[in-house]
C-alpha cells in the first residue's frame, strides 16, 4: 500500500503522516456553534472530515475521532434572551437538529463530542497555568487576557508575521489591552448573562480557549491531526497553538487540515450578500445522498461551487453508481471493509490499489471518484455473471468511503421518504399494466402509464420482471 500524505496546513507542504502511535491515531476537529440551524459551510466540513475518517479508519487505523459543539458562546447567548429561553434550551435544542441533518447525510458520529460546558474546570485549569507562567493577564474589566507577544511562533500556522499584524490594527493601544492582538481566554459576566464561579470572579469562556481544554482532555497535550474550516485558520487556530503549547509545554497537534469554502454561483457564501442557506434547505430540496455526494466530492482543500446544475450533476452521477449495482449488489454491508479485509474477501483488484493510490494522496476525491466510475464502466461490459457481483462488492465497499451506498437499490431507486403515495398502490397500478398488455387492452395500458408518470414513477422491464423508480 502507498504512503499516506498529508497537506499539512503549518508547514504548507505535502508531508508523509506518521502517527505518534503506530496504527493509531488522535483527530480533533472543530464544530459549530449551535445558536441556529447549521449552514451548508457547516455541511461542507463535516462531510469533508468524515470521509477522511472513513478513509483512515478504510487503511486500518484506529481513529479517535473528537468533534465539539460550542454550547456557550455570544451568538447563542443573544438568541436565546432573543427567544426568552435559556441558552442551555436553545444549544440543546439546536444539537439536536445539527444531529437531525447530520443523519440525513451519512455522517458518522463522533468518539467523543464534548461540549464547553461541560469543561469548564479544565478551562479554569488551563487559564490558570497561562497566568501562572506569565502568558496571561487580567485587565480592568476583570477578563482574563493572553499575552501574544509572549509566544515567539504567533502567527506560524496563517504565516503571518507578528510585527505586519501590530502594525495592521489601530496604533493606539486599548486601555484594557497590553497589545491589539491580545485575545480574551475569559470573559467577566456581564449583568443577565450565565457565568461561573472562577479565580477571577464571575463570568464564561472565551471561545479559543474552550477547544484548547477539549482536546487536551480527550487527546492529550501532543495528538496527530487537528481540523476544520480554513475559515478558521486566523484567529481560531492561531490562538489555539499559542495558548495550549504555551500551557502545555508541548507540540499540540502534529498535522493541520483545512476544508474549502462554500461557494454560490462562485461568489462567497454570506449573509450579507443574501446567498446564505443552510443545510435543511438542501436536504429539503434534494435527495440527501445526492447532496452527501456533492459535498464529498470536491477535494476537500478545494472551494466547492453551489448550483442547482453542480447538484443535478451529482444526482445523475449517484443514479449512474446505483445502477451498476443493481441486480450485481443490492443489499447494504453489515460492515465497512478496510482494504485488507476487502482484498482477502475478493482478491487483488487494480481499482482497489488505484482508489489507495487516489485517497492516499492528501484525500484526492475526484480521482478516487473516477476509479468508481471506472468500476461502473467494466461492470456495464463483463458479461460473466459472478464478476459483475464481485466488481460491484468492490464498488459497494469503495463507495462506501465516501459515505454513500448507504441504502439497498430499491431503497436508493424507489424513494419511499420522498413519495406522496402508498407504494403499494404502484404495485396495483403495475399489475394492472400487465394485465392490460397480456389481454392487449391498450387504452387501459395507457392511462395506467399517464398515472404513473403523473406520479414521477419510472417502469424499467427486464429478465426479471417490471421494476420501478422515483424520477429524481
């Protein structure tokens, strides 16, 4: 098998990955602030780092995966005095949508999701060290600041450098700041807003500091891959490696990984310009694992372009991988293979070292794609019976990285969520066509043809009988 490389964000160079602990590996990736239903950039990042964990898990590694839910934030604490709920009511309200949609597309849930506040003693720990080793200061306001200055790598990950950024901001100095680019780690409660008890009174974290605790709680001091939007690059990222090695003593995470932008008709995704949708509103209008497969498969580096045409494309496309293995494969695994325990079960296959060779190469998707549709090709031309079956097993496991075929083909053809009648009366219908051809009563054979069309329902004859499908 070929080496696994990695664009590691920090260095900005494609790198072999080597875990700290052979076979294992420590993955850390930032989630989203739940003050609202979560938008299609939030779909983009966790689709993106779920087939790489798919994709890690598929080589044979041991992942744990840690992924967080800011549940205290600004924005959370607006919107809920907004809607006179608790912020607590409304983060536990709003998890649990991200985690309605989060199903719809085939994302795997994490090891671990811990939320901050359920880590507010390892914040104040953490806090506390920085103080206590001179990285920290608290000013007259009473919130807790980190000294930038303080940490001589500031800037390494976004590579900027410190000197332009000081000279960037305002050249008079805040009163209650040492430097414009000190960030707060925590913040002293305002009145009407939810605090806790902490050695510098009353108040709430930061938001940097609240990933810093969660990691180091669940993946240790040093782990192997942290990630997340590149978005979040500067300031997030940045004031995580200051704070947490300056805590610590030590690496924090030994590769970065950042996902791509949502683009709209190529302009930035935003509420300002008004192009800003979530993910709900995709999933309402189209089948959810035709827009799994669209977010999955750009490069994960890459921007990726929304457009009714790019999710048409991807609809057709998944339809093209759905019908290669229907009748060669149509029941889902009761696992997920790794790729050698696919080899051992159907032998050595060029497509399978291919599709390696694709993924291994800093998560290369559209060339892994292309090995699918390659399958499909030799697939659509072997005539003997038990290789189609034995392709389309390979098919199913490799398509299964990216989290698709997920569904039988009659589940994935016949669309039951998204039909507004029985199936059973399809069936009727169909049985009704029959008849009518066999007594050669061709009126009726037509106006059961005019209803099924109305009803957007594909008949599809075969050796086997008439199947049927939803048109998509």
């Amino acid at each position: 098998m070929s080496e696994l490389k990695l664009f590691n964000s920090y260095n900005r160079t494609k790198e072999v990955f080597k875990p700290i602990v052979p076979g294992k590996i420590g993955m850390y990736v930032c989630g989203p602030t739940v003050y609202d239903l979560c938008h299609a950039g939030n779909g983009r990042t966790f689709v993106a780092f779920d087939t790489i964990v798919r994709f890690l898990r598929f080589r044979g590694y041991e992942v744990k995966f840690v992924r967080n839910i800011t549940d205290i934030d600004d924005k959370i604490i607006n919107r809920a005095n907004e809607n006179n709920e608790s912020f607590s009511a409304l983060a536990e309200r709003m998890a649990a949508e991200m985690h309605k949609d989060l199903e719809k597309l085939n994302v795997l849930a994490p090891d671990v999701e811990p939320r901050a506040s359920q880590v507010i003693p390892e914040i104040i720990a953490m806090c506390q060290d920085l103080q206590d080793k001179g990285f920290a200061y608290q000013n007259s306001d009473g919130d807790l600041l980190f000294r930038v200055t303080a940490f001589k790598d500031y800037g390494k990950l976004s590579h900027q450098v410190l000197d332009q950024l000081q000279f960037g901001v305002r050249t008079e100095i805040s009163q209650n700041k040492e430097s414009n680019l000190d960030f707060v780690l925590w913040k002293s409660a305002k009145p009407g807003e939810p605090f806790w008890e902490s050695p510098w009174g009353n108040g709430r974290p930061g938001w940097h500091i609240e990933c810093s605790a969660m990691n180091n709680k669940f993946l240790g001091s040093n782990f192997d891959i942290h990630g997340g939007g590149n978005d979040l690059q500067f300031p997030h990222h940045e004031n995580e490696i200051a704070q947490s090695c300056c805590a610590t003593g030590d690496k924090f995470a030994n590769y970065w990984l950042h996902s791509g932008m949502v683009m709209v008709d190529k302009e930035k995704m935003s509420k300002s310009l008004n192009n800003f949708f979530t993910i709900r509103t995709l999933l309402d209008k189209y089948e959810s694992e035709a827009v799994r497969f669209f977010l999955a498969g750009a490069h994960y580096r890459s921007d990726l372009n929304y457009s009714t045409e790019n999710l048409e494309i991807a609809t057709r496309s998944l339809d093209r991988l759905y019908t290669a293995l229907k009748g060669n494969c149509d029941q889902t695994f009761a696992k997920d293979y790794t790729a050698a325990e696919l080899i051992a079960e159907y032998g050595e296959n060029p497509y399978v070292e291919k599709f390696l060779a694709a993924m291994n190469d800093d998560f290369n998707a559209p060339e892994a794609i292309a090995v699918l549709f390659e399958l499909v090709s030799l697939i659509n031309t072997t005539e003997n019976i038990q290789e189609k079956t034995r392709l389309a097993h390979i098919l199913r496991s490799l398509g299964n990285v990216f989290g698709i075929f997920y569904k039988t083909t009659d589940q994935y053809f016949n669309s039951l969520d998204k039909l507004d009648v029985d199936p059973a009366y399809i069936e009727e219908l169909i049985a009704k066509r029959a008849k009518a051809r066999a007594e050669k009563d061709w009126a009726t054979a037509d106006q059961v043809r005019d209803e099924l069309n109305r009803l957007n329902i594909i008949l599809e004859d075969g050796a086997n009988g008439c199947t049927w499908k939803v048109k998509k």
